[in-house]
C-alpha cells in the first residue's frame, strides 16, 4: 500500500515550522533586549532632564532673589572690603549733621568680628542720632565703650555749644 501523504512535503513544512519558530524566537529576544535597553537609556535621559530642570529652577530663582542677596550682603562687612562699612559709617553721620572720623580700624586675630574706634563731633542732637542711626544700621554693632565731653567754645567766638564723643565699636556682622 502506498500512502498518499508526501512525507517529503511534510518534513519540509516542519522544518520551515522549526526554522520560523527559531527565527521568531531570536526577533524577540532581540526585540526585548533592545526594549530594556530603551527602557534603561531613557530612564538615563529622564533623570538628566530632571537634574536640568532643577538647574534650570535654581537659576531662575537666583536671578529672582538677585536684589534680596544685594540687601543680605549689606548687612555683612567682610574683611577683604571693609570700606562699604566703614562708608556707611560716615554716611550716618553726615546724615545728623555730625562730624565722624574714623580712628583705628583692628581685626583681632581668631576672632569673627571687627573692633573699631570712632570720633564723633557736633551738637548734642547730632551726636545722639548718629548713635541711633548707628543701633539702627544693617550691620550688628556693639559699643563696647563712649566716651562723651563738651567741647568748650572760646570766649570771643559765637559758636554754639558742641560736643565730641569717642566711641570703641564692635562689628559682629563681620566676615573674615
């Protein structure tokens, strides 16, 4: 008896079964290993793009508080520019009408603060205002010590009645 199913034809379509079942098989291994790949660069790229948002943010907000880190850095006299201090200083007094001359200028070594000594002339007024103008200031001063006299006008002359204080300060909003 002969059989009339090709064995030929059928061997052939298993191999082709086997191979395209092989062929399918390695596509999707492919497929998935580039899929995790994917997955693992973007998860790379996601968080790079946050770290540049949040750098982003922060720029931004540095240039929003630009004039409010002004207004911070003028509380704060720091020992390589003592000037802006020693200016606003002058300026107070010129403010009251009294005049203010800056005598000794010392930083003590390890210590955070600035020790300075100060001359005031004027009126009473004048001399009692700059002080308080100078409680008043953004830096945080402490007067360690004040010395207050009158200066006796001559006989002839018709000045008022002027007064000179000495003062020692003590510059706690200082930045070595």
């Amino acid at each position: 008896m002969k059989s009339n199913f090709p064995q030929k034809q059928l061997l052939l379509s298993l191999l082709l079964l086997a191979l395209s079942c092989a062929g399918f098989l390695i596509f999707y291994s492919k497929v998935k290993s580039n899929n995790n790949n994917t997955e693992e660069i973007f998860a790379k790229w996601e968080t790079e793009y946050n770290k540049r948002e949040k750098i982003k943010s922060l720029n931004d907000f540095i240039k929003n508080t630009s004039e409010e880190r002004v207004l911070l850095y003028t509380h704060f006299a720091q020992s390589s520019n003592v000037v802006p201090f020693l200016d606003t200083v002058e300026d107070l007094g010129q403010k009251v009408d009294a005049k203010v001359e800056v005598i000794s200028v010392n930083v003590p070594t390890d210590a955070n603060f600035l020790e300075l000594e100060v001359k005031v002339s004027g009126n009473f007024e004048a001399i009692y205002k700059f002080i308080k103008l100078l409680e008043n200031s953004p830096y945080e001063v402490e007067i360690m010590s004040f010395n207050l006299a009158k200066i006796s006008p001559s006989a002839i002359s018709k000045e008022p009645l002027r007064w000179s204080a000495n003062l020692e300060l003590k510059l706690l909003s200082f930045i070595k």
